[in-house]
C-alpha cells in the first residue's frame, strides 16, 4: 500500500490572508495615488506651455510706487521711492503722472500725443509751465515676448500670474491679475553669478480701467499752451512698469 501525500494546491491558487489582502488594497490605492499625480503633472505642464501672454490694458488709472533698492533707504537723498498718479489711455493718445513723492515731487507731466505736445507743470515755492514737441508716437502697454509663464501666487490675496524674463544683464519678474492682466508688480534684477540683484520694484495699485476723462488732461489754470515756455529736447521717458508701460 502507497501512503497517501497531503494535497498541494499551487501558491497562487492558495486563498489570500487577510494580511495580502490589505496589501493588495494598499497596492491599488498607490498606484490611483501616482496615476492622478502623474495627470495632474501633465495638466500643469500643458498650462504652463499653452498659456498665452497677457495682453495689459490700454486704459487706465493707478498709483505707482516705484522703489530703487540700490540706493541708501536710510538717507533722506537721493529718494529711493517714487510716489505717482498715473493716467494712461493709449487709445486717445493721453498720458499724465502727477509725482507725489520722490524726485520731481510736485511735478506735474501730461503727454498729448493726440496734439504732439507735452507739458511740466511745477508747483510750490517756484511755479512754472514748460512745453515741449512730441516727435514719436504714444508706445502702447506690452510685456515682452521674452517672457515665460512660472505660475500662479498670491499677491495681497488677489491671484496672479507669475512671468519671468532671463536675460544677460537683467531678469524680470512680472506679476499680472490673473482675471483682467491688470499690472501689479514688476520686479528687475541684475543677474551677478548665482546672485540676483534687485534693482526696481515698481508697484500698481488702486488700479480703475476705462477710458480716462479728456478733461484731467487739460493744463490746469492760469496756464495756457501760449503762456507755457518753450523747452527745447523735451523730458525722459516716465516708466510706469518698467519699459512695459511707458510714456
């Protein structure tokens, strides 16, 4: 007689413990877990590629604060802040900043480029009115096409979009509303080695859209065009968010 042998069933046949069970369980849920994060990854690469440029408005009202971090903010001179109340309209072609704070505080610029014309009205203790001839055309508000979309952040609570621009001498870091692509802040450094030196910082706030009233551009009394002096060359450029808005 041949002993009877104990019945071997292949292992995989075998029912599972409760232990492999659980780890199968386990199993499934990482792989769920990597297949979301996977897609998701996917998805904000897509955004970051398919993103397109803001377009910035054409009309609009602002306080700009504009901050030069290379001067000495414990001294009262040079100023390192620039307080202004800028108006743009690049439609009508009209342009002002009344400087509050800063240098040209109590200065007064208004660029008519509907009638080639630009005026400085000073107040205080020495008043005056100067205009100048305005050769070129009004540049409209426009972000660079070297720009490259970073992401979202949170600036004052409002959610914006991050653009950076890298370049041999400078890098620009730009921040726009992400609903609107109204300005906020634009930051420029100057990249030395691994160190990146901030530069200008120019801040918007208080920011109104819509077409500007013809009259804030009108000179203020007693003056006229006639009883302006004539200035030969006539002022810089006013950088109201770097070179992207400028007038």
């Amino acid at each position: 007689m041949f002993e009877a042998l104990p019945l071997s069933l292949p292992r995989m046949w075998l029912p599972m413990t409760t232990s492999q069970k659980s780890m199968k369980t386990d199993l499934l849920l990482l792989s769920l877990l990597l297949s979301s994060q996977s897609t998701r990854s996917w998805t904000e690469s897509s955004d970051l590629l398919e993103r397109p440029l803001p377009e910035l408005p054409q009309q609009f009202s602002a306080t700009v604060t504009t901050i030069a971090h290379l001067v000495d903010q414990t001294q009262d001179y040079p100023p390192w802040r620039k307080i202004m109340n800028v108006r743009f309209d690049y439609e009508a072609k009209l342009a002002s900043a009344q400087i509050e704070e800063g240098h040209d505080a109590g200065k007064l610029f208004i660029r008519r480029y509907d009638q080639k014309w630009e005026y400085m009205i000073a107040s205080g203790k020495f008043p005056t009115c100067e205009r100048a001839y305005l050769t070129e055309e009004m540049p409209a508000a426009e972000l660079s096409a070297k720009l490259e979309f970073q992401g979202l952040v949170d600036l004052d609570g409002v959610s914006c979009e991050h653009w950076k621009a890298a370049d041999l001498f400078a890098n620009w870091h730009v921040f726009v509303t992400e609903e609107g692509h109204v300005p906020r802040r634009v930051v420029d450094e100057f990249p030395n080695g691994d160190e990146n030196i901030k530069v200008m910082t120019y801040e918007f706030e208080n920011v109104q859209l819509g077409p500007q009233d013809s009259a804030a551009f009108e000179l203020p009394a007693p003056y006229t065009h006639k009883s302006c002096e004539r200035q030969i060359g006539g002022y810089p450029y006013i950088h109201a968010f770097l070179h992207f808005v400028r007038f």
